[in-house]
C-alpha cells in the first residue's frame, strides 16, 4: 500500500512516519464505500476559500508579469484557463520572448509539475473508487492547495470523493479571477508608462523567484541541492545555448537530492 | 504582433496544458503497478526549488550591484513575512531607489 505522504503548499514532501497513520488509515477504508456529490463540493469549496485568498496574491502577480512578459490579456487569461498551475506558468514567463523556446517552456512545465504525479498517487484510496470519468475530471482541478487540504480530509476517513473537485474549483476561480485583475492591471501600467524599468518592473521576476525560494526552505540539507544546482545552472548558461540551463540545474539538484536521501 | 507569432503561442500554451494534465493525471494511472523508490521520491521533491535556483543565479551573475542589493532585501523579507507580495513590493522599491540614488 501507498505510504501516507504530505505536501507542504510549495510542493515539498514531507513523509510521515507510515506505523501512526497507515494503521487508522487503512482501517477506515475497510468499510470501504466512497461518494461523490454535490455537498462535497462545496464543502470542498467553502474548506479551500483561506487557501484560495493566498492563490490570489500569486495570481496577481502572474496576471501583472505576464504582461510585461509580452502576453496579451487574452492569452494570459488563457494560460490560467487551461495550464492551472502557478509555478510553472511564472517560470514560462521567465523563458517567453520574440523567439519562443517552444520545446524548453513545455519541458520546464513538464519538470515542474512532476510532483502532481505523486499527489495524484496519494489520492488513490479515494479515486479507484468513483468513476474513472470523476477521477480523472477531477484531477484536472487539483493544486498543491486543494490537495493538502482534500488528502487530510481522505486520511480522516472521510468518504466524500467530491471534495478534491469542489477544493480544485475554488482555487481555480481565485487564479483566474486575480490573473484578469493583475492583467488588466498591468495593460494600463504599460499604455501610459513609456518606460516600465523607472518602477523596477524589470526585476520583478527575480524578486518573485528568490520570494518562492525561500518558502522552499526546509533545513540545511537543501544546501549542497542548491549548490549543485547553481553551480551546473551557471556552467550551462556559459556552455549552451538558450534556456538549457534551467532544466540541466533542475536535474543536477533533484539528482543531488536523490543521491543524498536514498 | 504576426499571425504565426501568435498561433505559436497558443500552440505553446496547449503544450504545456497537456503536459500539466499528463502529470495531474498519470499519478492516479500508474499507482496501481508501480510504487516509487524513496529516491524517485526525493529526486522529485528537490526538483521544483532546484529549478528556481538555476533560474536566479545566473540571472543575478550578469546584473549589477543594485540588483544584488535588491535581491537580498527581497530574500530577507521573505524569510521575515513569508508573503510573495511584501517580499515583491520591497525588492522593486529597493532597486528603483537604488538604480536612481546609489549606483547611478
């Protein structure tokens, strides 16, 4: 069986020492029938609204970016409609340009949002037991936020599969409500300021990135992760082309990491 | 803005909606044949913060010194407040003061 995992809102592992919870866990899914329905939802949604209010400040910030980025409203509005996923939309602002590193945006999406595989994983006790069609539609609203939020609900033997869905809405409408602000916002800021650099707009994505960072902060363990990472990160940017650099320091950090935790 | 510019980035965009999909969904697809290795496990959990690292330093290497100022007042207030938004704010208010007052 799936040891019992928990992510912190930005998408950290923390594993549970498995003896304490997969005990109760497993005992209340012996009697094992799991619904979906509407009260789920919105309980679900009601549950995640706190969570969705710290979405919002994210997706301000996204909407305002992605304008200096060189989005339009419309495609921004799209990005959040259809990608749904904070870090890696501000990391494809990161790389957006005249010429579209097409394959190393979607690669640096992919990377990214790796860790959803596990958190889907975790869900499991609740998902293989409604409708495939329910699951899967589901899955497509889940967030690091509404699923901390859904999986603590799982492992408390609740039987409501529906609320994964209703926590995934609600932030769904935080995101794409506060990214058609903070556009909007942004449109006006670039239409009547022949040079956004005055307010340091230019350096807004390094502010927002070393701000993420730091909530990644788990202990002194991550530092030899984030050496490694800098360091292949700097030597790539000097040796290659593009934007190579950012998914080879991923992958010498996350390499370091496994090297070291296993 | 040309046309094919922009069928580009719509193409772009539905890339990396599917790609986002595939990870939400292919958790729950695989779960039931393969369970994760530990180091699989934290291979992944150390990936997303070592990627913001690749994306900083080199990005502060080229710049001057009022961005290296900024970005540590930018980092401190994070770590202090834990708000995105404060730690923003205060970042672009240190390099604007700076780019124009300090080192002009």
């Amino acid at each position: 069986m799936l040891k019992a995992e928990q992510f912190t809102i930005s998408g950290d592992i923390i594993l549970h020492k498995p003896d304490k919870l997969s005990v109760p866990n497993k005992m209340a899914f012996q009697n094992n029938h799991v619904t979906f329905s509407r009260r789920g939802i919105m309980d679900g949604f009601f549950k995640c609204v706190p969570l969705g209010l710290g979405v919002f400040a994210y997706g301000l910030v996204f909407g305002i970016l992605a304008i200096q980025a060189g989005l339009s409203p419309v495609q921004a509005q799209l990005m959040s409609l259809v990608v749904f996923a904070g870090a890696s939309q501000l990391m494809a602002l990161e790389l957006w340009g005249p010429h579209l590193p097409v394959l190393t945006i979607i690669l640096t999406t992919f990377v990214v949002n790796l860790r959803h595989l596990l958190m889907g994983a975790a869900m499991r006790d609740w998902l293989v037991r409604i409708s495939p069609g329910k699951s899967y539609f589901s899955l497509y609203f889940m967030t690091d936020e509404s699923w901390a939020l859904s999986v603590k609900e799982m492992v408390s033997g609740k039987k409501d599969a529906a609320f994964l869905l209703g926590s995934g809405l609600c932030i769904y409408f935080f995101w794409n409500f506060s990214t058609f602000l903070g556009s909007t916002m942004s449109f006006w800021i670039d239409r009547y300021l022949s040079d956004p650099s005055v307010l340091g707009l230019d350096f807004a994505f390094t502010a927002v990135f070393i701000a993420l960072l730091t909530f990644f902060w788990k202990g002194k363990s991550q530092v030899p992760v984030w050496m490694m990472a800098a360091m292949v990160a700097w030597i790539a940017f000097i040796l290659l082309p593009g934007k190579w650099y950012i998914i080879f320091g991923g992958l010498a950090g996350g390499i370091t990491g496994a090297c070291r935790n296993a | 803005m040309p046309d094919n510019q922009s069928l580009l980035v719509f193409i772009t965009i539905f890339c990396m909606a599917g790609a986002t999909y595939f990870t939400r969904a292919g958790g729950l697809f695989i779960v039931s044949r393969i369970n994760p290795s530990p180091r699989f496990r934290a291979f992944l959990a150390h990936m997303p913060s070592s990627i913001l690292v690749a994306i900083i330093v080199p990005n502060l290497m080229g710049e001057g010194a009022s961005e290296l100022m900024a970005a540590i007042i930018a980092g401190l207030v994070a770590v202090l407040t834990r708000n995105l938004i404060l730690s923003l704010l205060s970042g672009l208010l240190a390099v604007s003061l700076l780019r124009n007052f300090v080192f002009i």
